[in-house]
C-alpha cells in the first residue's frame, strides 16, 4: 500500500490552537526585565561618566 491507498472517509481530526504554557510566558517576562534592568545600568553608568569627564576639566575649589 502506498500513501496514496488510504481510505477517505476518515475525517481529518481539528488542529487545536497552541497556547503558551505559563512557563515559557514567565520566561518572557523574565527576560524582558533583564534587558530593561540593563538599560537602566547602562545608561546611569553614562550619566555618571558624563558627570566626571564635564568636572575634570574645571580646577578644583580650596
């Protein structure tokens, strides 16, 4: 028997939509923290940078 011999009068059974299992949606969430937690690092690190190098060129008050 080939593919093609199979009897027709079986219906095909509905594909049922998939879901995100809580899991992989906590994951997200997780991440997308991580990444925000990041930028907020990163761009205070800057700020301060900024800060310094605009004070190291002034002379210093005794």
């Amino acid at each position: 028997m080939s593919e093609n011999d199979k009897p027709t009068d079986v219906e095909p059974t509905e594909a049922k939509p998939t879901e995100a299992k809580p899991t992989e949606a906590k994951d997200k969430a997780k991440g997308r923290n991580f990444k925000a937690g990041m930028g907020v690092g990163i761009g205070s690190a800057a700020i301060v940078a900024a800060v310094l190098y605009a004070r190291s060129g002034k002379p210093r008050k005794k």
